[in-house]
C-alpha cells in the first residue's frame, strides 16, 4: 500500500479496528497517531482472539511525557514503554491485592499454552517476587502444540524458571482432535474439561496452593455476555477473579482480570517475550469468541465498555447472584480418580472413557444409569463445558 499516512487512516482503509491489533515497525510499537512512509514495513499483529489525513505530533506518555508507544482509550492515555510496564504490574497488583488472590509465601501453578496472556502472566509474577511455576498440558493439536510447547520450555530457560510439562496422550491416552470426533462434547468442551481437571489434579499431588490463569479482560466481559444472555445464574454466581479453595480443589485465581487482551499483547512484546501469535486451529466457530467480536464492536464506538461491564459487574452486581450456589449439593470422590464430582464418577473420567470406548461401571440400577447419562456436573470445578455438551 501508497504510505504517506497515520496508523489511524491505515487501519481504517483495511477495515481494521486498532483496538484488536498492534502496529510495529523495526520491533517498535506504533501508536495510531504516528505517519508511515512509501518505504516502511510494518507488521500488523491481531492480538485479540476471533478475528491521508495531516501529519500529527506523536503522542507523549501521561507520567513522563516520553513519546509513547502505546494508546489506551479506555484509560484516555498514552504510556512510554517503562510506564506502560509499570501500568501493567500495578494492575496486577491492585487484582491480587482487592481479591486476596495470593500471599508472598504461596506456591503458585501458572497454567502455560504458550500464547500472550499466560506467558505475560508468568512473567510478571516472577517479577513480583511470587513462586511461580508453569505448567503445559501437551494437547496433541500438531504443529501447533509443538510450536507451543517448545515456547513454553524456551521461557522458562530464559528466566530460569520451573516447568511442568504433561502429555495428555502419553499419560490419559488420547488427544483433543481424537476427542473432539468420538463422544458426546465437543472439541473445546473436552478442551477446557481436560485443561481444568489436570491444572487442578497437579496442582493437588505437587503441593500447590494457587492454580493462576492467564485469562484477561476481554475474556471475562464475553464471557459474563454469554451468561447473561442466556441467564445462566448459576454460572454467573462463580464469575469471580478468586475461586477458593475447596476440599479437593485448589484456590484458582485470575490475576489479569484488569487488563485487555492489547495490554497483555503489548506487555508481552515489550518484554520481549516471544509468544505463539496464531489461533488454535480448532477454535473455529467458538461462540466465546462471537462474543468478543461483538464487545469489540461496542469497545469501537465506546472506549471502556467492556471494563464499565466486567468491573461493574464485579463491584456493583456480583453479590446479588450469590444466592444461586445455594441447594448445589456435596461434592464427593470420583469413583476413579478421587477428584471431587456429584455424580459416582467426576466429568474428566466420563468424557475419557467414551473417547477410549472403555465402560466405567455397569449401573446397578436406574437412579444410576440416568446419572451416568445426564453427567451431573459441579459448575464451580468444571464450568460451562458441564452444561453445553
């Protein structure tokens, strides 16, 4: 394309929303304000899951007055790469600090895939002084998985971190793309299922006391949407950045609940921390992220609203729903594996055995042969894949 522009009308002539994506050129971020040239290269790089006007001055950051490199609309400001770091910790210390996610003693398990947010999650903890392991469950999706794995492992060489690497073929006996043809779940159903069941199994046999995830702003909001459109109280009862710890589970916590998908993406570049950027190719059709476009669309027209949403929703609405845990009912052991469950065998177990073809238990009578059907699930340890199945 002719140059001769600002990132802003670039964008705008590719029909691209700058609030998905970040521009860089020469390993520099470009705010939407700076002018690019007939003989720049610049990449565009999606950071959001799912999808020649006159020169102007370049920004400068709201602390310090640098020239930026990064605009926040929500935040109606503009960081240097120091402040913008700063910014990116201090929201992640308000997060653990509003909901006791985590105490300067605690072993933490970083849940890893190798992608932005849970890599920038590891990253900043460490820098903060906590104890923080990762852990990579392999998912078996080819070169994907491979790629993923191999980023995982780089970064914990480079900060001379622990990881823990679990195969879920090699120790359970299959993987997601066999899952997602035999059975009753669907591809990520059996996904999330099996990525819940093992961080918290692990967490459990090496003596953890905090599962941390690196689900973010724009995870959350589209979330919350999908439950709320659905009225799906009980899950929105648990929408909480801190689950805690329960007899059988462990305390799981979000500490990147403050911060956008773009904030992470950023922090995670600026850090120089390299990072699968492309989607999993089994994701295709997941209605999450239908979600996300939609919230994109009204974080367009309205900068914030999806933070206005989440911690709103937090602040103002969150206790209201409480009253749904109520008349859940006991957890108890999986009759395989220990995990706790309602029903005689936990959801992991059952979605296992129908990929294997292996048959739990022969019902002793028709209570049991209609639980073993329905799957009762405990939404608070395996969320929505319980229900969409």
């Amino acid at each position: 394309m002719t140059g001769g522009r600002t990132v802003k009308d670039l964008l705008a002539e590719l029909a691209i929303d700058p609030e998905t994506v970040l521009v860089i050129k020469d390993r520099t971020l470009l705010t939407r304000q700076e002018r690019v040239e007939d003989d720049a290269s610049i990449e565009i790089r999606p950071v959001i899951s799912g999808g020649a006007g006159a020169r102007r001055p370049r920004m400068t950051c709201r602390r310090c007055r640098r020239p930026a490199v990064i605009e926040l609309r929500r935040h109606n400001a503009a960081f240097c790469q120091p402040c913008f770091t700063k910014h990116f910790r201090d929201q992640v210390t308000r997060a653990i600090k509003d909901f006791d996610m985590l105490e300067p003693d605690d072993r933490v398990l970083v849940a890893v895939s190798g992608g932005k947010d849970s890599l920038a999650l590891w990253d900043v903890l460490l820098d903060l002084g906590y104890h923080a392991t990762g852990m990579y469950l392999g998912l078996g999706i080819g070169e994907y998985s491979d790629r993923s794995g191999e980023v995982a492992r780089r970064f914990a060489e480079e900060r001379s971190a622990d990881l823990l690497h679990i195969d879920l073929r090699n120790e359970y006996g299959f993987d997601i793309p066999s899952a997602g043809t035999k059975g009753s779940r669907s591809t990520c159903s059996v996904c999330g299922l099996s990525k819940r069941y093992l961080f918290n199994r692990v967490a459990l046999d090496h003596g953890f006391d905090v599962v941390a995830t690196g689900h973010n702003l724009d995870d959350e909001a589209a979330t919350l949407l999908g439950n709320t459109l659905r009225w799906q109280t009980e899950y929105i009862a648990r929408q909480f950045p801190a689950l805690t710890a329960k007899e059988g589970l462990v305390k799981k916590v979000k500490p990147l609940h403050r911060l956008s998908e773009r904030e992470t993406a950023a922090y995670a570049f600026l850090q120089g921390i390299d990072y699968v950027v492309e989607e999993c190719p089994l994701v295709a059709g997941n209605t999450q992220l239908r979600y996300k476009d939609t919230l994109n669309h009204l974080e367009a027209g309205s900068p914030g609203i999806k933070a206005a949403f989440y911690l709103g929703f937090l602040d103002s609405a969150a206790d209201r729903f409480r009253d749904e845990v109520a008349g859940e009912g006991d957890l108890v052991a999986c009759s395989r594996c220990g995990q706790p469950t309602t029903g005689r065998f936990c959801a992991f177990c059952r979605a296992r055995a129908q990929v294997l073809g292996e048959r739990l238990a022969w019902p002793a009578d028709s209570q049991l042969s209609r639980e073993l059907a329905e799957e009762v699930l405990p939404v608070g340890v395996y969320g929505e894949a319980g229900r969409n199945r």
